[in-house]
C-alpha cells in the first residue's frame, strides 16, 4: 500500500508525534526535531488523517494529548524506543569491528552556567583517555537521553521526574538567587548580608517555567513558595537566560536563579541573596541508565551494575570534585 502508515518510512511521523507529546509544544518539538514548525504540523495533521483519531488538543498554551493520543503514545512508544536500543547496539557492533570506539557522550545541564563545568571538563577528559562528546540541554531532556542511549550519562538538576533512569546526587549544589531589576532594589527591606525576604516581593512578577517541563521541580518550588508565603505574579519564563536577563534589566519582572549566574554581570540586573537561602537550593545530581547493558537476547540485565556502568560512575564521581572551579 502506498501510504500506508506501516510503511517502513513512515514510523518517522510515530516518532516526530511523540517528540510533541513529550514537549506539550510544536515550537519546542520543531527545535529538538531541527526542522521549522509549518511542517511538523502537517506531520501531525497527516498522522491524525491516517489514523483517523484526533491526537491532541490544540490550546493557546501548546498542546494535550487526547485520550486517543495517549493510547497511541503507550503503542507506539516501546516501537521507538526498541529502535533505539537496536540502533544503538548495531552502532557498538560496527564500532568494535572496525577497532574504533564510540565516545563518551555526556550531558550537562543548562540549569546551571556554564562556567562551572570547566573544572569538570578537564579533568574528565584527561581520566577518560579518550574524546568525550558534551551535550547541554535542559535536565528533561538529558534525562531522554539517557534512557534512550544517546548520552551515556548526564549531570542533570535536581529534583527531577526521570522514569527509567538511575539519578544520584553529586557534592554541588548553589543556593538560589533573586534576580531582580535593578530600579526594584533600594526601596526592599534588607535582611542581614544584604538578603531579601521572598514575602517582600509578594505581588510582583516572577519569570517562571511551565510545569510541563519539569514536574518534579515545579511541585517542590511551588511547595517552598506555599510554606514561606510567597505569592508572586507568574510570568511565562523565556527559554533562554540571556533574553531572561534583558527583560529583568528593563524591568519587566524578576527571576531566580542559582549563584552561578550572577558571574555574568548583566547591567540593570541585581543578584541579591534570599533569606529562606537555606530551602532555595539547586542541587546536580548524576543520571546514568537503569541496567545500562543488554545480553544476547536483547533484554536488559537488571540488578548488579555492570563494569562499564560502575567505572564510568566512578570517574564521573572522581570529575565532580572539580565542578565550580576553572
């Protein structure tokens, strides 16, 4: 059959909807998926026209999966996910018959600044003895990443929801700033050091993700934010820092985030310390994958850590006592 959804080809579409079911946008789902919008919503539409079932619910805020996409994305997602464990199995084969080895992929967070990883970087790079490859993309993402078997492991934020992979925490975390418009400042109550208390800004705008993109964190947030008493007015955060940073420095709202970014030194923007510091902390935790090898049969070996998996944990561990410095 010509267009029949089971051509081989077309497993593409099974792949690139669930893409947008995991990003609740076509917007973010274009930029993972490295092409432009237009035509990923015709993907979509051709896919619903094939399959005759409507997939999701189109809103002002993005996208939901409807009852009838959800039982698509529980069918369709061992298929891809079988063909990515095949994929990358074929691709260790080819590399050990041809006496190459694949490289370390490693994944570092974006809920950090870059800066802090350089110490990290280097010294990884000269116990590994071999090339690594660096991805940086939020901590949902990485997480994917790890499961599927595109990274090898990641530094990802916590907390984090992250289903089917194995997340420990490492020895670094920073305390949580305020990021706040410079022309806001001198009319705030002061604590000691120079802390601002979170119920001082109550009623302002507060640049905030959406919860789509990260549960796990989200819920813990908003449950600091109820136990001290923080009520501020929630904006759509951008998803880059340094549009962040603009829109702060011109007033627009606040933000909050970890120490490491104050070294960026934006004009108009302030970084001040919080006085519930001690709750506000964004810890890195270590996400590796759950068994981490396959037998001969194609099944994952659960329990006992295999070698590869533990040596690579220990000289990740090794790493991290690097982390923060240059």
């Amino acid at each position: 059959m010509a267009n029949d959804l089971f051509d081989i080809p077309d497993w593409r579409l099974l792949r690139y909807f669930s893409v947008v079911a995991e990003e609740g946008s076509l917007r973010r789902a274009a930029d993972r998926l490295y092409m432009t919008q237009p035509p990923l919503s015709r993907h979509m539409r051709h896919l619903e026209e094939m399959l005759g079932l409507t997939l999701f619910e189109r809103h002002s805020r993005g996208l939901t999966l409807t009852e009838a996409g959800l039982e698509v994305l529980r069918i369709a997602r061992p298929v891809l996910e079988a063909q990515d464990a095949a994929g990358l199995r074929l691709r260790r084969l080819g590399h050990g018959r041809n006496g190459s080895e694949a490289p370390l992929s490693i994944g570092l967070t974006t809920a950090f600044e870059q800066g802090i990883f350089a110490g990290f970087i280097k010294r990884l790079d000269t116990l590994n003895g071999s090339p690594v490859r660096y991805v940086r993309q939020s901590s949902p993402q990485l997480a994917r990443g790890v499961r599927r078997g595109r990274l090898n492991a990641a530094l990802v934020a916590l907390p984090l929801d992250a289903a089917g992979v194995h997340v420990s925490p490492l020895p670094y975390a920073e305390p949580l700033l305020a990021a706040l418009p410079a022309a806001w400042v001198a009319g705030l109550p002061h604590a000691g050091n120079g802390a601002v208390k979170l119920q001082d800004l109550n009623g302002r705008p507060l640049f905030w993700f959406r919860r789509e993109n990260n549960p796990a964190y989200f819920d813990h947030m908003r449950g600091i934010f109820t136990h001290v008493g923080f009520a501020p007015v929630y904006l759509e955060e951008p998803e880059e820092h340094d549009v962040l940073l603009a829109r702060i420095a011109q007033g627009d709202g606040m933000g909050m985030l970890p120490r490491s970014f104050s070294a960026i030194g934006r004009r108009d923007v302030v970084f001040c310390p919080l006085a519930e510091g001690e709750l506000l902390e964004l810890r890195l935790g270590l996400a590796l994958q759950v068994g981490g090898d396959y037998g001969t049969d194609g099944s994952a070996h659960e329990g006992d850590e295999p070698e590869t998996t533990s040596q690579l944990r220990q000289i990740i561990a090794e790493a991290a006592h690097f982390l923060g410095t240059a």
